[in-house]
C-alpha cells in the first residue's frame, strides 16, 4: 500500500509547496482565534447564567454607593 501523505501533490513544485504550507499555517491560526472566541463567548455565557440564578430582588435593588462617582474639587495650598 502506497504511503502518500502529498495532498496537494505539489513535492516538485517549490512555489506550490510554499502555498499549500501557508495555507496550512492559516487554517491552523483560524482555528486557534475559533478557539479563543469561542472561550470568551462561554464565559460570557456563565456570567449571564450565574446574574440568572441570582434571587429577583437583588436585581432591583439600589447601588450601595449611588455618590461614590462624584468626586469633589479639593484645593490644595502649596506652602
């Protein structure tokens, strides 16, 4: 049985060879950035389902700091 792994049947042709490599490398990072979204896209996902197992009233609750985004001009005296 033939072993012939040459898919793109370019083992004579340097140019094509080169090609079908960086094709390959591509299609390889596609699948790493795939991966990558696809995580952040699953814990975005358990967060939301996480706010959901929380009780209905913490969701309508106030802020405990509703004034802590203020902030107030202090002069400072240079002596």
């Amino acid at each position: 049985m033939k072993e012939n792994h040459d898919y793109l049947m370019a083992t004579q042709d340097s140019k094509s060879m080169l090609k079908g490599q960086i094709l390959m490398l591509q299609l390889r990072g596609a699948k790493y950035a795939a991966a990558f979204c696809l995580i952040i896209v699953l814990a975005i996902l358990a967060l939301a389902w996480i706010g959901k197992l929380l009780p209905e009233d913490s969701r309508f609750t106030p802020d405990p700091t509703p004034l802590s985004f203020y902030m107030k001009n202090i002069d400072v005296l240079l002596v």
